[in-house]
C-alpha cells in the first residue's frame, strides 16, 4: 500500500467525524469499531496525526465504508428506490424487506444512506453467523458493549439503545443468508422496537423461495416474519442501460466508443453494477496506457 499523503488523512479524518455523529458519543462509535480506542478517535478528530499509523488510517476508513477509490454514485432507478424505502422506514418506524437482482446496488445505497444520516445501523449478514456472531454484531454497530457472556443481555441492552434514539432504522444487508436459528431473531427483535425504530431487510429474490418453503412447510417463525414484513417484498427495477451510461459519464468515460464496449459487457453480464465498476476502471487503464504512450512518442 502506497503512503498515505496528509490530504488522504485529512480525508478520512472528515469521513471518520461524519460516522461519529452518529453516534451519541465518541465511546460510542469507538465501541462499533473493531481495535480503534476512543482515544485514537479523538486523536485524528483533533488533526494530530504523529502518533497514528498509515495501517490504523487503513483499518478506519475500511470500517467506516470510506474508499480510496474516487468512483461516483449515480442516483440509478434501482438507488432511488431503495433510498425512499431507507428514508419511509426510517421515518415512519416501518419494516420492509427489498428484493434486488445480484449487482443492482443494493449494498452501495444501503452504505451512502447510513453516511448521510443519523441513527442509521448497517449489519451485514453471513450463513456462518450464530446467534452470538448476530446479537455482538448488532450491539457492536449501535455502540452497546460486547464484552459480556449473556446473550440476552447484551441484546436488550442494545435494542434499548436504539429504542432510545430519534427515528433509527437497522438495515441488515444479505438477510437471506442467516440461518433459520439466526433468522428467528428478528421476531424478537422486531417485537421490541416495533413502533420505536424502522427495520429494512436487503437480499436478491431467493428469499421468496426460501420464505415460500417455510410457510408452505409450516417451519417455525416464517409466519410471525412473513407477517411483520406485511406478507409482501418490496421488488427494485433492474439496472437499465441507460443507468450504466450515467455511471460511465459520472466516472470519466465521454467517448461513446469507450461506453458502448461497457455497456454491451454490462449487457452479456445481466447489468451488473460490480462488472460495470470493472469495465470502467479498465477502460480507464486503457485510456491512461495511450496517453503515457502519447506523451511519451
């Protein structure tokens, strides 16, 4: 990795005040941050950088969603609509489950969402989470302590915590991964902040099949969740071609030869937006390699 210049911190120190306000208190955010003291914290936010390596800049920035990649966001139709659904839930204490293809964005606005507003929870979820991995994560986003062995505990603590902010909403991304003992959480969950926070489920459509199964098997806990979700998925529209033209604009490319082969690769790749990334930083590459050349004759 490449030395971080003084602008690069300075940077990620206005990133790092940004998620800080999210949280009541600078402990707080230290709390959701794994091997980052509230002392460290305080020390960047006060520009005295002497004594912070380059590997805990790192370490911060990837925590808190900051990349050094300058790759700009598009309000795609995709981004737009999973943005009113962040904000609804949010302000009106709803919960809602959204349905998007692989690569539509899904993750990106759920990420720039929680940067730009407060009380805002993002847990990303895996199939090897147990309940202890779940509950920890939870209270470790909010800033609750993770330290204790009762799992209950740690969990009413941190649903109290939210349940004491002004309008919070908990976004868990890939919620279709959690297995059925993990996925019975949010039952209590839900039933704790029920009318006290907004709750968003994000995952592609095989969790119609999954929650299809379940009820049709009679399995524990689909109907209460089907239920609290308000028995339907809220479906994204796919990302167009004429949102990838957007992003290629947005990100440097002008020439329509260079966005035309981007789109007809995002075409033979379903439109997905982590093959388009690539596409453009490749194009780019291209585009840099023929003006060293130029320069260079």
């Amino acid at each position: 990795m490449k030395e971080l210049s003084l602008q690069d911190k300075d940077t990620i120190r206005d990133a790092l005040n940004a998620y800080c306000d999210n949280y009541t208190s600078r402990n707080r955010a230290s709390e959701s941050l794994s091997g980052v003291s509230a002392a460290t914290i305080s020390t960047i936010l006060n520009s005295k950088y002497t004594s912070i390596s380059d590997d805990m800049f790192v370490r911060i920035a990837t925590q808190i969603g900051y990349s050094f990649e300058r790759w700009m966001l598009t309000e795609s139709t995709a981004f737009k609509e999973i943005n009113f659904v962040l904000a609804d839930a949010q302000m009106y204490k709803n919960v809602t489950w959204v349905v998007g293809d692989a690569g539509c964005g899904k993750t990106t606005a759920a990420i720039d969402y929680r940067k730009n507003h407060r009380n805002v929870f993002y847990i990303l979820c895996s199939e090897d989470m147990k309940k202890s991995d779940f509950v920890r994560e939870i209270a470790k986003q909010v800033g609750a302590p993770t330290d204790g062995t009762n799992l209950r505990e740690m969990l009413e603590y941190a649903i109290g915590m939210i349940a004491f902010l002004n309008n919070p909403l908990i976004i868990f991304d890939e919620g279709d991964k959690l297995t059925d003992s993990v996925f019975n959480y949010f039952i209590s969950i839900y039933n704790r902040l029920e009318g006290h926070s907004g709750i968003v489920f994000l995952s592609t459509d095989f969790i119609k099949r999954r929650m299809a199964g379940g009820l049709r098997y009679n399995k524990k806990g689909y109907k209460e969740i089907n239920s609290r979700i308000g028995r339907r998925f809220f479906e994204v529209h796919a990302t167009t071609q004429n949102d990838i033209y957007t992003i290629c604009q947005a990100n440097g490319l002008t020439a329509d030869s260079e966005i035309k082969k981007v789109l007809k690769d995002a075409e033979a790749s379903e439109n997905d937006l982590r093959r388009v990334k690539k596409m453009v930083h490749a194009q780019k590459r291209i585009i840099e390699s023929r003006n060293r050349k130029g320069d260079a004759e």
